[in-house]
C-alpha cells in the first residue's frame, strides 16, 4: 500500500493509507484544496489532477494563485457574470427619467434611442427595466362607460322639471287653465 493520499470522485472520500475521510458533495471548498494538496504535496500530474477533480490545468493554476493569496476563504465559489450595472449607470437611469419626465408619451422604445443617440449603450429591456423599477409608466385610462343617449335626455329633463311635474300635471294645469275646454 503506498503513502499517498488520493480523492476518489464516486465515494466522495480523502483515501490514505490509515483509512478514509469523507468530504461531502455539497462542499466544493474543500474538493478544492484536495485537488490543490493532491497537485501540489504528491508528486502528480497536474492536468490529471485537475480533471480528476473536474477542472482544467489553467483553472487549476488559477485555484492555487487564489489560495496562495487568500488562503482558504479564496477558495469558496463566486458569483459569475458581472459585478456592476455597466449599462445601468447613474448617468443613463438619470438620463431616461428625465426623457420619461419631459415627454410622459414617450414610448420606451423612443427613450432609447435618444439615449443610443447621445452614446449611452443602453438596450431597450434595459429602459423598460428602468421604467418598471421607478415605477413612471404612462398612466392608462380606463374607458368610461358612455350613457345612452337616450339616457342622457332624460337625466336632462329630470334637472330642468322637478320631481312630481310629469306630463300628466303639465296636461291637468293647461286643461284647467283653458276655459270651456
């Protein structure tokens, strides 16, 4: 049995000469710096090594800068992608209130051109990303029901003859007033 220490990927253990020390799954810190004490402590192949452990020999190189500077804590996943809004700058969310501000009936897809036309390299989700967080949609009116006409000459002619002065007492005071009729 030789002296060496191996990580074996299918039962997820740290197998040595005295035994065996499980490394969980879940904990890629740790897969980390077993891949970079296997690489560095036991005279191994490097690109084997690093596949082994599911990572390529510059990811491997640049793992071991990480720990060297940082220690083990450098070690943790990070997030991908971009750390900032390199699009959504101050500059441009200030920039499409104000054309949102100026021109309420500004459609977004207007707003962004504006701004592509002033070097803002801005997308039109972006805009409407923008619009939806500062809530400064254009505000939509609902459509009132509309009365009948017919509706509406007799609201009319309820306001201009009092309740109780129908026909039938117009007809009853003009016969009355009509003498021998």
């Amino acid at each position: 049995m030789p002296d060496t220490l191996k990580f074996d990927s299918k039962t997820h253990q740290v197998i040595g000469p005295a035994g065996a020390l499980p490394v969980a799954a879940s904990d890629p810190q740790a897969a980390r710096f077993l891949m970079l004490l296997e690489g560095e402590c036991l005279e191994s192949n490097i690109t084997a090594v690093a596949q082994q452990y599911g990572f390529s020999r510059p990811r491997y190189y640049q793992l071991l800068e990480d720990y060297k500077t940082g220690g083990l804590p450098a070690l943790a996943p990070q997030k991908t992608g971009p750390k900032s809004n390199y699009r959504r700058t101050d500059q441009a969310v200030r920039q499409v209130l104000r054309y949102r501000f100026l021109d309420p009936n500004a459609s977004p897809e207007v707003i962004t051109q504006k701004l592509r036309q002033t070097h803002f390299p801005i997308s039109l989700r972006s805009v409407h990303r923008i619009i939806a967080d500062y809530g400064v949609q254009k505000k939509t009116l609902r459509p009132q029901p509309q009365k009948r006409p017919a509706a509406a000459a007799h609201s009319a002619r309820r306001k201009t003859h009092p309740a109780g002065a129908g026909r039938r007492s117009q007809r009853g005071t003009s016969s009355a007033a009509a003498p021998g009729g």
